[in-house]
C-alpha cells in the first residue's frame, strides 16, 4: 500500500519529535549524573606574626642623582623561599613608592665631623605574618605571606676617598665610623645583619 505524500510527512514528523524527546531525556539524565563538584575547605592560622621577611638594598643616591619623583620599588619573593620553619607555596610581590633623594651636599654627617653626606643610602624591609592553610580533604599545608607591609630606612654617608669604604654615622648622629662598602650593601641585604649595621 503506498502511503500519500501527506501520510509521509506525518511519519517523518513523529520520528523527529521522538527522537527530539529521546535526546533531551537522555541529556538531562546525563546533566543530573554528573557529579557535584566539592569546593575545597580550608582551616587556616597564623604561625608567624609581624616577622621580618626580606631585607633589600635599593641604591645610594647623589646630589645628582636626587629626585622628587615618587619611584615604585619592588620585593619579590618566590615560591620555596623558606622564612624560618615554613616555606611559602607561591610567588608573591610587594611595592612602594619611595621619593629617592639625594643629599644638598653641605649637610654633615654628625655635628663636628670633616665629613660631608654624599649619598643616602635606601634599604627596604618586608615584614608580616605567614598563614598557614590545611586542606580539610588532603591535609596538604600551604604558606603564604598576609598582612605585609613595607619601611624603609634613608641611610647618610660618606663615600670616602677610595671608593670602598664609607663613613656611616649611628642613629642618635653621635658617633661615625668606616665600613666596608661591599659589606655596608649586603649587611643591607640581610635580615640578621641590617639591625647590626643601622643600630650601634
């Protein structure tokens, strides 16, 4: 029996519309099957607070040198950088903005002295906390730096006549003595060594 053109149509019709149903039931069944996806949780502490991070040395700083632009200044500290017991699980960055004057080149060193301030020194110190994060789920502890902050110190010197040493003066400006240059710059650069060099 051969079916009308019409009769066809209608066929062809109603096997759209099923397969249409079949593909949106067995879709959303597939939606609801997939699993719900578990947000981590975390518990969280401080296992360091207000500590001193990283030291850094910036330049020392002319007359001629001198600016009263406001110049951004970075510390980077990267992943696996161990602070005490703990080692930080990321890189992270911190800045600021620091006006890197120059002495007027009449100012002394301390009241009485031959020696006239060449340079400020600038050295950075980072401190802050270290949080600790414990995954509920795998226990795995990761570290990171919160509540940072930033000083800075603007040290007077002298850059004496050999060009490898200094004459540095103490901060109640009372005393002055000669240091290494080399070893003025990484004292700056070091956690343990900056309070030694700055306060005598």
């Amino acid at each position: 029996m051969k079916l009308t053109r019409q009769a066809q149509v209608l066929i062809f019709a109603i096997m759209v519309g099923i397969f249409l149903c079949a593909s949106y039931l067995l879709l959303g069944k597939q939606e609801q099957e997939k699993p719900v996806e578990k947000q981590a949780q975390y518990t969280m502490k401080l296992v360091l607070e207000d500590t001193p991070i990283v030291s850094t040395y910036i330049d020392s700083i002319s007359q001629e040198k001198s600016s009263s632009k406001y110049q951004k200044y970075d510390i980077e500290v990267t992943k696996r950088t161990k602070i005490k017991d703990y080692t930080l699980s990321a890189n992270q960055t911190f800045s600021k903005y620091i006006q890197p004057l120059g002495p007027n080149g009449k100012d002394k060193l301390i009241k009485g002295s031959k020696n006239i301030i060449s340079h400020y020194a600038y050295s950075m110190l980072l401190k802050g906390d270290i949080l600790e994060k414990t995954n509920l789920s795998t226990k795995e502890k990761t570290y990171e730096i919160v509540n940072a902050y930033i000083t800075y110190n603007q040290i007077p010197l002298t850059l004496l006549s050999d060009n490898s040493n200094v004459s540095i003066a103490n901060q109640r400006k009372t005393k002055e003595k000669i240091v290494n240059l080399q070893e003025f710059i990484d004292s700056l650069k070091s956690v343990d060594k900056r309070d030694k060099m700055l306060t005598w």
